[in-house]
C-alpha cells in the first residue's frame, strides 16, 4: 500500500475522461484512455 511522508494514507485523486458527443475523431479518444490506462499510479483503484 501507498502511505504518504507521515505513514498515513495520502491524498486521493480521480482521472477522468470526458469529451463531447459532437467530438468525432473517436481514435483521438481511444489513445488517451490507452495511456492513461498505460500509466504507472500507484495506489489506484480502476473504476470502469
């Protein structure tokens, strides 16, 4: 597990992907859920 300088648990984030529904370029959407699914972060839990 992840703990923060003091031992405790730290901060949580949440990445989020969100585009409109006009945006058409879907294989521009596809690459950035790939790397951020690619990314290294430690501590977190996928939710989708």
């Amino acid at each position: 597990p992840v703990k923060d300088e003091h031992g405790g648990p730290p901060p949580t984030r949440r990445v989020v992907l969100v585009w409109r529904r006009s945006f058409t370029r879907y294989e521009a959407i596809a690459a950035l859920r790939n790397a951020i699914y690619a990314c290294d972060l430690p501590g977190v839990t996928r939710l989708s």
